[in-house]
C-alpha cells in the first residue's frame, strides 16, 4: 500500500472517530469528559499526520517542530484521557512538558541541521506516553472492564512502534535528511498507525459503553433515595445463600423504623427521607465488608450477614439498634430519637425457601413491635 493512501487512511480514521467521541460528548460531556479530551486528541494526531505529509513544502524550522510537537500533544492527550476516564483527573501542565523537551532537543538541533536528533527525541517521547498511557488502562481502577485490554494493546503497540522508531534514528547514525525517509521503516509505521488509530477508537467506545451498561446494572439493584441496595437484590443474595446448601451459617436480618409516621407527622417528609439516608448510613458503615444492607421498603432494612456464628450476629444487631437509638437528627431540635424493632434469622437455610425465611423474620419483628419495640428477636424458622 503506498504512503500517501495510508496517509488518507489514518486521516480518515482519525477524524471519523474525532467527530463520533464529539458527538457523543454532546449526550455524556458531563459525567464522561473523556470524550471530548479523545476527540481534541485524534485532531491533533490528524493535523500532525497531515503536516508530515506536506513537510516537503514546509520551512525546515516548521519541520523540526510543527507535526512533531502536534504528535507529543494528541499523545497527551491521550494519556489525559485515560487519566480522566481512570477517575483521577486530568493534569494539563503534563501536556507540555512532552514539547518543552522536544523544543529544547529541536531548537540546536535545527541550528546543526541534525533531523535525525529531532525523530529520535520524538519516538523517545512518543513511547514514553504511550507506555503510561497503556499503564493507565491496566490500572486496578478499571478492574472487571474487558475493553481495556484492547487500549492496552492499541498504546503497547505505539509505545513499540516509538522504541523501534528511536532505533532506527540511532542505527541511521545521523545519516538523515529534513523530513521523513521515505522507506520501508515509514510504510510499516503508517500500518501499524492505522492499527492503532482503529483499536483505541473502536476499543475507546467499547470501554465507555461498558462502563455505562455496568452503571446501569447498578442503578437498577439501588435504592435511588439511600443508595444501598434494593429488596430485588437483597432477594437474589439470599436466593444464592439458601442455593449454596452448605453447613456454613448465616444471619438475616429485618429492622423497621418504630413510629416513623411520627418523623413524617412531625417534622415533614423531607426530614424523613433525611431519616431514612442517617438509618442506612448508620447501619451501612457498622456491618461488615462481606454483608449485604437493603432496603426492602418503606421505613424496612435488611441486612444479610453470610458465614457468621450466632453470637456475631447478635452482636451485629444489637449494635445497630444501639447506634440508632442515640443517633442524632439534624431536623430534630427538640432531641427526638429513632429506634428499630428487628427480627433475626440463624441457622444453614435447611429447608427453608426465600418466602418462607423472610415469613419467619417478619413474625419475629412484628413479635419485637408486640412486645414493647426497641428490641430484637430471634425467627423460629424450623
């Protein structure tokens, strides 16, 4: 394939995936800036593509710097990007660090007409953001995403390809002319770009797609008021606990707000969503990692607490139901507490269903409310 319609190529490619991640910013700017740092990122790597392919025309000072330096940016770019979709937030004074270097080899380097010193320093840098970017990627922020493999890849191959590049500058032993040699070395690089520009474009959408589809997943097993989970995944553990079959023990666990009509009643149904955000807060930060806290309801908690013994798991009741009682209410001048009633299943789950668990747990509640509230009792679930 010759140079200038692989030139068109990755022109093609880049600007097609520039204005797709553009677009997309339209509709995710906000929660994803990303997009628009790979959208700004593939222009600059354009525009350096296309000034590479007029350098013949273009003054030697131009040579030595322009496309070089629009490459170093559209790479940090990149690795902003990476850094912005990773959560850590973009550092732009990074961006020309990567330039100034280039300028500081480039500016005597153009004085010595040495071409060679300049492509050498490039590649150098080139290789150098790709790799981070790559290490980015594979970062443990991004565990469990399978799309990030494929940016791996695509920055792995371009920091490669830079390495390569350096050493065939430094094989060349300053036999080198302004400009790019148009040779076998070249061709292959255009190749291995236009593999490139296609893997982070089309892996770029695929990671930011997948990430989305996982946020909804969790969207959809939250409560939207507290953010814990909801009764259809608090359901679906305990289904998977009762499933296993196993001797391990586990507890289940069933609160209720005692009298929060009252909260409502009393101080209006904004503090009592604030109410119900303090409870789930509470009991959220005083379980266990391994635990899983629901609401299933209403004013109604859950709470599974897997492989636990018997005095564990009372223990982890009556702390919450301690904690709450003494926990303060922002909206509630007058010193009004809260306190929960609570049911408590333990055993293996032998014998029982989901319904028939959860049956047993609500009469040991509402045995709690009959016998003076504030208290919790034991499911005689047989």
């Amino acid at each position: 394939m010759e140079k200038f319609t692989l030139f068109c190529a990755n022109l093609a490619l880049l600007l097609v995936f520039s204005a797709s991640f553009l677009a997309l910013a339209g509709k995710f700017g906000r929660q994803q800036p990303f997009w628009r740092t790979w959208s700004l990122a593939n222009v600059l790597l354009a525009l350096s593509l296309g000034f590479f392919s007029i350098e013949a025309h273009l003054p030697p000072f131009a040579v030595f710097l322009l496309p070089n330096a629009l490459l170093l940016l559209g790479f940090g770019l990149h690795w902003n990007a990476a850094r912005q979709f990773a959560g850590h937030g973009a550092d732009h004074s990074r961006l020309w660090l990567p330039v100034v270097a280039l300028a500081a080899v480039a500016v005597p380097a153009l004085l010595n007409g040495s071409y060679s010193t300049v492509y050498i320093a490039t590649n150098l840098l080139v290789m150098v953001l790709a790799g981070i970017t790559a290490l980015t990627y594979a970062g443990k922020d991004l565990g469990g995403l399978i799309s990030r493999y494929g940016m791996v890849f695509a920055f792995v191959l371009m920091a490669a390809e830079g390495a390569i590049r350096a050493a065939h500058g430094l094989a060349l032993n300053g036999i080198m002319g302004v400009g790019l040699i148009d040779d076998i070395v070249l061709t292959t690089h255009l190749l291995v770009s236009l593999v490139f520009v296609a893997l982070a474009g089309a892996f770029g959408v695929g990671i930011s797609f997948e990430r989305i589809a996982r946020q909804q997943q969790e969207i959809a097993i939250r409560d939207p008021l507290t953010g814990i989970y909801n009764r259809r995944e608090f359901d679906r553990r305990l289904e998977l606990m009762l499933a296993a079959r196993s001797d391990t023990t586990f507890g289940v666990l069933q609160f209720d707000l005692d009298h929060f009509k009252k909260v409502n009643d009393r101080y209006g149904h904004i503090a009592g969503d604030d109410a119900l955000i303090a409870v789930a807060a509470l009991i959220r930060d005083n379980i266990r990692d391994s635990d899983c806290i629901a609401r299933l309801g209403g004013e109604e908690f859950g709470v599974l607490l897997p492989d636990v013994g018997r005095d564990g798991a009372i223990a982890i009741a009556e702390r919450i139901r301690s904690l709450v009682e003494t926990l303060p209410l922002d909206f509630a001048s007058d010193g009004y507490r809260l306190t929960v009633s609570a049911g408590l299943y333990h055993g293996t789950g032998a014998q029982l269903t989901c319904r028939s668990l959860m049956q047993a747990v609500d009469r040991s509640l509402y045995r709690s409310k009959n016998n003076g509230r504030n208290q919790i009792s034991f499911a005689e679930a047989a």
